[in-house]
C-alpha cells in the first residue's frame, strides 16, 4: 500500500508564479529515509525539494533538510522561505516568526512581514580572493575583474558590468571543473538594484539556479566592502529572475523575498 504525504510547489522571490524559483515542501510527521528523500527530489526535478518535519528536541520548531536532484545541501534559501511560506500560509502557524533546526548550518529563523514580506535570518560566509581557478576563464569565455572563494565552498567571479553577468553564456563543464558548491558570477548594480548576480551549480544537478538565497551569504559581505553599505537590493538575472533583500548584521545576514503558491497535491510514496 502506497503512502502520500503532501507536496506543494512554490515560487520564492516572486509575486507572481513563473517567476523567482521554483521550490518542493513536503512536511511530515517524521522523517523519511534518505533514499527516499533523494528519490523524491530527482522525481521532482527542482533545484530543491526541503522537508519540513515537527522537531521534538525542543531546540526549533521544525527540522528541515534540502535535497537537489542528486545530493544534499547543507542550506537552502529559496527552499527555506518556500517552507516558511507553506507553514504560515497552508498549515496557519500562528507565530511572526518560525525556527528550524538543520544538519550543518545551526538554527535558521524566518519571520514574517505585514506585506507577506518573509526574512531569513543566515550565517554569513565572507568570501576571500583568490588564485584565479585555472579553469576560470574558460567557464566565463574571458576573465573575471576579481574571483574569490567562501568558506561554503562557493566559488565568486566579479565582472565588470550588470550586461556581462545578464549576456553570459557560461561553459558548464568548465564549472562542474571548479568543483565547490557552484559559481556565483556578479557586477555592481544599476538603478534601483545595488548589484546583479547569476549562479550555477552543475556538480549539484543544476544548470543555473534561478534565484539563489544562499549565494548572498556570499555576495552581501563582499558588496558590503565594496560598496561600504549594509543594507542592499538585489537582483538575480537569470531567465526567471528574481528580487532579493540584504541586510548585513555582523556574521549574520537577513534575506528577504516574497513567495507565491503555484501547485499543492500529494506525493505517492512506496508503502
């Protein structure tokens, strides 16, 4: 007898669907196995699919993991504001704010705003220059102004205005050649956005990530020294595209987006 349990599709850092990133939530009661989890995100085919299960420590309100179609992250932005917007909104948890407990990156809280604004609150992971990657000029097709590497394993390349980043075409074998977590290309803003980011993760199943929450762990303390501010609007332009919220505190950074429900229904699951 198969088991179902509730999957729901959201799209973090939009206002409207078919825009900002598509995330899976499936809260349950208890945690799956890890094969399944893997199988379930691969069956989904979205940069993320997170489960949300009650956490009964004590510690957090709710346990969350993140799964790409073939591995497991140690965090998630798009697919943690995604979970948040499913607990307050489908599942009515009466609180402004929700923490979760996670495998590596500690207690992560999401509160929520009167406009459905929704904040998470994330370590920062500073990045630091580096060596350029060998294979660095070869995944961008020409160079990068600066390349930095954090200590989450995301590697950052800088170019040199926000059309380079929109009008790259970058060589995805190249990137899967860099190893890490994936690559962060980004330029200084135009207009209303303090700057414009793209970020590809081959290694992880993900050809471009559309909107990357946590690539601005990265990306707002090293704007944050070039632009000598802490508070930023930012913009990830790739295909889909999506408006991302910083305020840098210390080792801490606040990232805000909204979320908009796409699909909700049921996932069956061998018994």
């Amino acid at each position: 007898m198969n088991k179902t349990i509730p999957l729901y599709q959201v799209d973090s850092f939009a206002t409207e669907v078919f825009t900002g990133n598509p995330a899976a939530v499936c809260p349950t009661d208890e945690w799956l196995s890890v094969e399944v989890m893997q199988k379930l995100a691969m069956e989904n085919n979205l940069s993320e699919t997170a489960y949300v299960v009650p956490d009964k420590s004590g510690v957090a309100d709710f346990g969350l993991r993140w799964f790409t179609p073939k591995l497991e992250m140690d965090l998630c932005g798009h697919a943690t504001l995604a979970s948040a917007w499913v607990l307050f909104n489908e599942l009515n948890v009466e609180k402004d704010s929700i923490t979760f407990s996670t495998q590596v990156s500690g207690i992560l809280t999401v509160s929520r705003g009167n406009d459905g604004l929704l904040t998470m609150d994330f370590p920062v992971y500073a990045p630091r220059p580096a060596p350029h990657h060998k294979m660095l000029e070869q995944a961008l097709g020409g160079p990068a102004l600066e390349y930095l590497t954090a200590p989450n394993g995301m590697k950052l390349a800088v170019l040199g205005s926000v059309a380079a980043v929109t009008n790259l075409k970058p060589n995805l074998n190249a990137v899967a050649q860099m190893e890490g977590h994936g690559l962060i290309v980004t330029a200084k803003g135009e207009g209303e956005y303090d700057f414009v980011s793209r970020f590809f993760a081959p290694l992880g199943g993900i050809a471009e990530d559309p909107v990357t929450g946590s690539a601005h762990t990265v990306l707002a303390p090293y704007w944050a020294k070039r632009l000598k501010k802490e508070t930023f609007h930012a913009r990830q332009v790739s295909k889909r595209g999506g408006d991302v919220h910083c305020v840098l505190d210390g080792e801490r950074v606040k990232i805000s987006g909204h979320g908009v429900l796409y699909m909700k229904g049921q996932a069956h699951l061998p018994g």
